[in-house]
C-alpha cells in the first residue's frame, strides 16, 4: 500500500509519541496477555493535531512537503497559540530549506568556476587571457557565495590567489618580450631610414631638406635607442655605432651648404646693390628731368595749358606747350585708374605723328546726376516761319541734341517707327514736345509709300524720312534743356609729355569744367562758412646731387578746403595724406595760404594786398621741416545749390622745397 505524505507525517508523529512512552516506562508490549496481571501497562495517549503537525513540518526535507504537513493540521484541534506556533514553525522551515538550498548552489557555482581555470600553460597572450576570463568567473562566484561558510570558501580563495600569480608571471614575460620585439623594430627602422637620407647626402650639392631629413633620422634613431630599455647593451651597440658615426657627414654636409648658399647670398647683395645703384641712378636723372619739366612756372597759361576739347572732340583734353598747336588727349579704355572720394579716375594718351613725342594725363571728374535748365523762349532760341510758326527743319539733329525730340508716338524702346500720311494729307502731324515745350511735329515725306521715321538714338530720337518741322503751341514758352552727366561736370588732374628721346619732359596740372554751363556762381551776399573735402593727384621731384633724396613720379594725396563767407571772403587748405610714385605713403604736406573769393567763385589772391591778383602762395612741409613758403595756387567754387553755397571746389597748385623739391598738382572736393 502506497503511503501518502500525510501518512508519513502521521507515523512520523506515532514514533516520536511512542519514543516519548519508552522514556516513561509505559510502553506496550504489544499483545502479551500472559503479562503479569499486577503491572498495569498504559496505553501511549494519540499524539494531538499540534503535535503531529508541528513534528510533520520538521520533519520535511523540501519547502513543499513543510507546506504540505503545515496544511493537513485540522485547524479546528488546534488552539490560537499553537497555531501561531505551526505558522512560525513552518516559517523557520522554509528559511533553513532554502539557506540549505542556496548553500548548494552556491557551493556548485564555486566548484564550477574552479573547475573553468587552466593554468597548465600561459604561454601565448590568448591562453592568458582566457586564464584571465576563468579567474574573473571564480572572483565572482565567491563574491556571491554569501551563504556558503569562511571555512569552505577558503580553500577556492586559495585557488584564486594562486591562479591570479601565475597569470601576472606570465604576463610580465609576454609584456616583456612585445616590449623588446617592438624597440627592435624601432632600432631598425629608424636605422634604415638614416642610411637612406645619409645616402641622399652623398650626392653632390645636397639641400637643406636633404640634410634636415637625415638630421631629423639622426634624432629619430637616438631616440629609439633610449627608448630601447628591454634591450641588453649588446643589442643597441650596433646602432649606438651608427648613430656616432652620422653625426661627421651631416655636419659636412651643413657646412657645405652653408659655403654655397652665403656665395650665393654674397652674389645676390652684389646684384642687389647694383640694380640699387643702377635704379637709384636711373632714379636721379628721372628726377632730374621732372624736376625741369615741372619747371618754375608750370601753371602759366601762357607757357603750358590743358583743357576739355571742343566739337567732335569735346571729351578729349587739349595740351598746349609754349603757344603750340593743341594736342588732344583721347580716352585709354584699356588704362585703370582708381576713383577718389567720389571722383572718376581716366587715363589719357596721345601718340602724335612725327616726333612729337608722347603725351599721357590722369584726370577725376565728379559725374553728378543729369541737370535740368531753363533756358530762352522758344521764339528767341529758334527762329520761326513768320506764316506757318514753325521751326526749320530738325531732322539732321546729332548726338545730344537728339535728346530735344519726344512725342507720345514715338514709344518703340529700340529700332525705327515709321509714319505714313493719310490718303487726303499732306503731311504727318504728331503732337509731342521740342526741347521741353509742347507743340506739334509735322513731316512732309520724301517718299509717301515710304513715310518718314523716327528711329532710337543714343540720347533720343533721329528724326528721318522727309521735312520734319516743330510748331510750338506757345511761342514764348521757355525752353528746358537737360544736360547729360557725362556731359556737364567739373574735373582736376595733370599731364605729362615725353620727348621723343626721352630726354626732356614738360608737366603741369589744371582743372576744368566740361559743358556749356561752366557751374558759376554768386556769393556776395553768402554768409557762413563750408568745407570742402576730396582729393589731389600731380607729379612731385626731389633732386639732390650731394647724395640726398632723388624721388619723382606721380602722387595722390587727400585735400580739404576752409571756406568763410563774410563780408570778405576767404579760403585755405591743406593737402596731405600723399602717396608717392612707389605707392608708399610720404610724410608730406602742402599749406593752402589764404585767399580771397570773387564773387563769381574764383579763388582770387591774396587777401592782405588789395591790388595782388596773383595766386597765393604755398608751403611745402617734409617731416616736421617746413620749406619758405612759394609757388601758388588757385581755383574755383562751383555749382551752387539751394541754400546758395558753391558745392564744388577744384583748383591747381605748385609748390617747392627749396631747390630740392617741386611739385605741381590739382585738386577736387565735394562740400
């Protein structure tokens, strides 16, 4: 019959009360009926339902057969106490079963970890390594071992220790041996790099690379020597010999090249000097000859001028040397000047026939916005058909003047547009304007199959095709004539001409207004003051045959104007800020002495001497050294805006610096 587990608790029970009838003498024989009739033998009394429980519950060996004895008590044939009693009882035995449990595992864990370390051969890094592995493995199994005993742990402690010793000794070797394997590969390597730069050396005429290189190969290989430390002294001795021994070529080799390369510098301060000398001598005739071409006077008018062209030619600049014939200067579209404070910067040349030599000029114009101006009446400015009231014909009208045309029907933005008559007209009539006046165009075509034709001009309409004629509506109405910018505005700078040797050069400077409306102005009644700022441009010579200063060339330099408008008006200034010929900057200065204003603008003389009407004077300053004051300047204030003040100044100037130095220039600023 199979025993069920609350049967083994139940026997487990009978024994423990029948142990208890043995020790009290009251045990039963078991069936003796010929027992002695005066011993009276008791039964053992049943073990109660605590006490079989309780016995059941310790008596487990698994944390489900003491949960299995603790739930076959009859909890009705138990008291409150003795239940609580059971309920620690089975308490305690879960605790211990599972202390009993962990320890087991723990204890295999430990085995295992154990059994995983080979320290039989640590020969390679790989087998170190896994060593390694095994003993981090046992580490932490005794880290975990929490339930296992001190006693019990130590024998692995000890397994752990020892495994730990063996893995650091090899280590080391392997360490060792990859440290020595390595500065071996140093050594070598630096050395076969030394022999190859010191190969290099060998050849002839090395350069500074070359021996940087093997310099640099020198160090390297020492380096690598005293980084050699695993290495016995036998081992580095070879290369410890090279290293000595490349030390004389190198240094042979520097020294060589040192040689070579302070010939060579000695040649090129010699070439040096030379060309110094030759551009220092070249430099002295150079300023020679500007000085003489600047000349004592070179702002008469009498002996030099230039100014704007006239006609076909009324944007080229005329020069004319000592009464000559005018030469005009055309525009170098190829040349690049730079603009000044606003300025436009233009180059000028002029390669006349023959041998007249070059001619070269630097010229700034303030181009403004285009001008608006009211002129004459139309009847006084043209003169009209007494029967028609119409102008003479206006169909051969060129350049600027085609800016006169407009009328609504000539709208195309480019091309021709041609105008038929009607079959029962004579003529084509179209209203539209002349010259800003309102009026109506009329054309009697040369063709009428044909038609005459206004056609797109660089500045208006050309009119073509037959007879074109205008009529005003209102005879007297006052024309409005629009200047081009390009046209109208004021402009400074110099010129230059070169002989055709060379030899002999004549400067001078000027400033100029170009177009019919020179800018002039009024300013008796002006009262206040303005100043005006802008630019300089000329040609400058400082000679010296004592071994001073030879300089000559062109300059630019900066200028600004003081203007007092009182009851005597006056003006100075200054020019500074000069950069010379070689664009490096002089410490220079030019004093604009005091001069009087005309009423018209023109900056007149002297204010101190009523009866001179010679320019004022200038002061040229080098340094901190002042020269006596000379030469002269002059100009004008033009255009003249709303609130009466003059916004343009130009003007020309000449100055010396003893008998060293002379310059000439022009100037314009902007108020």
């Amino acid at each position: 019959m199979k025993k069920t587990k609350l049967t083994r608790s139940l026997m487990a029970a009978c024994s423990i009360v029948a142990l208890s009838a043995v020790m009290y003498g009251c045990v039963h024989s078991g069936g003796d009926d010929t027992a002695s009739d005066d011993m009276d033998v008791m039964e053992p009394p049943p073990p109660t339902a605590y006490e079989a429980g309780k016995a059941a519950i310790m008596a487990a060996t698994t944390a489900a057969d003491a949960q299995a004895a603790y739930d076959a008590v009859d909890q009705s044939m138990v008291t409150g106490a003795e239940a609580a009693s059971l309920q620690a009882a089975l308490a305690s035995q879960l605790m211990t079963l599972a202390t009993m449990a962990r320890e087991a595992a723990q204890k295999m864990a430990l085995s295992d970890a154990a059994g995983m370390i080979d320290t039989s051969d640590l020969s390679t890094q790989d087998l170190v390594d896994a060593a390694r592995t095994a003993i981090a493995g046992l580490r932490g199994a005794l880290a975990n071992a929490a339930d296992v005993s001190e006693a019990d742990k130590a024998m692995y402690q000890g397994m752990l220790d020892a495994a730990v010793m063996a893995v650091d000794t090899a280590q080391g070797g392997i360490d060792t041996a990859t440290r020595r394997m390595n500065q071996m590969d140093a050594l070598s390597s630096a050395s076969m790099t030394l022999q190859a730069a010191l190969t290099a050396l060998a050849g002839q005429a090395p350069t500074q690379d070359q021996i940087d290189a093997a310099s640099a190969a020198l160090a390297a290989l020492n380096s690598a020597i005293d980084d050699a430390a695993d290495l016995t002294a036998d081992e580095t001795a070879t290369y410890q010999r090279e290293a000595d021994n490349a030390g004389a070529p190198i240094s042979t080799a520097q020294t060589s090249l040192d040689d070579a390369e302070k010939t060579a510098q000695d040649e090129a301060d010699r070439i040096a000097a030379e060309e110094a000398a030759a551009a220092a001598a070249a430099m002295a005739i150079t300023a020679s000859k500007l000085y003489a071409g600047i000349g004592a006077t070179p702002l008469l008018a009498t002996a030099r001028s230039a100014a704007y062209g006239s006609g076909d030619n009324a944007a080229d600049i005329a020069v004319t040397i000592d009464g000559g014939t005018p030469v005009n200067l055309s525009e170098d579209d190829d040349a690049m000047v730079d603009d000044r404070h606003g300025w436009t910067g233009m180059m000028f040349t002029a390669e006349p026939d023959g041998d007249a030599g070059t001619y070269e000029s630097v010229v700034y114009s303030h181009i403004g916005e285009d001008m608006v101006t009211e002129g004459q009446a139309f009847n006084v400015a043209y003169t009209l058909d007494a029967t028609t009231g119409e102008t003479a014909s206006v169909t051969t009208l060129t350049g600027h003047a085609t800016s006169r045309v407009a009328s609504p029907s000539f709208d195309q933005s480019a091309g021709q547009k041609t105008f038929k008559p009607g079959d029962n007209d004579v003529r084509i009539m179209l209203a539209g304007s002349y010259q800003g006046v309102s009026g109506m165009y009329y054309c009697t075509a040369a063709d009428r199959a044909v038609g005459c034709s206004a056609t797109v001009a660089d500045m208006g309409f050309t009119l073509a095709g037959g007879t074109w004629t205008f009529k005003p509506t209102d005879p007297a109405a006052k024309l409005m004539d629009t200047s081009a910018a390009d046209d109208v505005y004021a402009s400074y700078g110099w010129w230059l001409h070169k002989s055709e040797d060379g030899e002999t050069f004549t400067a001078s400077a000027f400033h100029a207004y170009r177009g019919t409306d020179a800018g002039t102005v009024g300013i008796a009644d002006l009262r206040g003051t303005a100043t005006y700022t802008g630019g300089a441009a000329g040609k400058y010579a400082l000679r010296s045959s004592t071994g001073g200063t030879n300089d000559a060339g062109h300059f630019t330099a900066d200028v600004m104007l003081e203007a007092t408008f009182a009851e005597d008006h006056e003006i100075s200034g200054t020019i500074d800020n000069f950069m010379g010929a070689d664009g490096m900057s002089r410490d220079w200065s030019v004093a604009l002495g005091a001069s009087v204003i005309a009423d018209g603008g023109a900056i007149a003389g002297d204010p101190d001497d009523s009866t001179d009407t010679d320019p004022q004077m200038t002061t040229w300053t080098i340094g901190d050294t002042a020269a006596d004051a000379a030469g002269m300047w002059s100009g004008d204030l033009r255009e003249q805006g709303d609130d009466g003040i003059p916004g343009i100044a130009t003007g020309t100037f000449y100055s010396t610096y003893g008998l060293d130095g002379r310059m000439v220039g022009a100037f314009g600023a902007n108020e």
